[in-house]
C-alpha cells in the first residue's frame, strides 16, 4: 500500500515543482537531504539511535580508537557537538573514551561491543532509504547526479582553500554575537 506523501511534504513538492521550478540548487540540495535525514532519522529510532549519532558510528565503524578531533574533523561538527554527542553514546554503551600515553589532552574514542553490534542492524535501513530515494531514477541519472554533487562539494571546498575562509568555532560565533555581529563591530 502506499500512502501519499504528508502535507509538509506535498508542501515542499509543490513549492518545486510550481512555485520556484528554478530556484538555487542549494535549497534543493537541502530539502533533498532534510528527506534522506527524515527517512533514516526515523529507521534509527526504532532502534533508540538519534540521526544525530549516527553519523559518528559510521566513521567509527570505519576504524575507531581516533581522537575526538579526528572524529569532529570527520563528521563535520564542531568540537563541543562531538563531545556532547560522545557523552550521550557513552551513557548509552555505544562507546568508550579513554586517554592513552601522557597526552592529557588527546581523548580517545573506541566502540563498545554494543556500538559495534548496531551496524548490522542500522546499515540495511541507510542502504533502504537509499534504495527508495532513486526508486524509478536511471542508473545514468544517479551516475550523474553523484558527479554533479561531486563536483559541487569540490568546488565549494577549492574556493574555501582559496580564499581562506573557514568555518569560525563556536567560540568565534558567540564571541561575534557577544558584540552584536561583525557589523557592530565595524562601526
């Protein structure tokens, strides 16, 4: 059986498809992922997994024992997000986090037997969400969506490196908001 999509849904389908059929990629590229994310996101839950974790335990099942940097820089979170995220999956037994050798400020992170277990349950609903989205898609189509999307994430990267701007830390943020925007702080 299957449903029709919910209203917000409908919403976001009719806001492409008539209201702005040529508006920036970028908001299509968003919506599209808010998707993919609503799709896992409620997979995961089934199985008392936030999406919010979910993407550390893939790097993590990659090859644990990283630090905790290695693993922000991996994700693509700021560091205070990995280490609250890391403390949650910690009270859940889904990792450990362990000092090794002198270096006081390195903090290891390494699955627990429970963290590990959860891949073979939580990758065939990654692999499902993914099969649905290109339901009726060409396999030529997906080839080149994925080089488009590709390319995109190269280019953004490139003219980042170029023009050495770079994501402030939360700390930068809150220091800026602190004095009312970069703005306030110009005048």
């Amino acid at each position: 059986m299957t449903r029709a999509p919910t209203s917000g849904m409908q919403t976001i389908l009719r806001h492409w498809r008539e209201a702005v059929p040529d508006d920036r990629l970028a908001h299509l590229v968003r919506d599209a992922a808010r998707a993919f994310v609503r799709a896992l996101s409620v997979r995961l839950a089934e199985h008392d997994v936030s999406f919010g974790h979910w993407s550390f335990l893939r790097i993590l099942w990659e090859g644990d024992g990283i630090t905790q940097r290695e693993l922000s820089e991996q994700a693509g979170v700021m560091e205070p997000t990995t280490f609250s995220a890391l403390k949650t999956m910690e009270k859940l037994g889904y990792v450990e986090r362990r000092q090794l050798g002198n270096d006081r400020k390195k903090v290891y992170v390494f699955l627990t037997a429970k963290g590990r277990a959860l891949k073979e349950h939580l990758v065939p609903h990654a692999e499902e969400v993914n099969s649905i989205a290109v339901e009726g898609v060409k396999a030529a189509d997906i080839g080149t969506a994925r080089a488009v999307l590709l390319a995109v994430i190269e280019n953004l990267a490139r003219h980042e490196q170029e023009t050495d701007r770079r994501m402030p830390s939360t700390r930068q943020i809150s220091r800026l908001a602190a004095k009312g925007g970069r703005r306030a702080r110009k005048a």
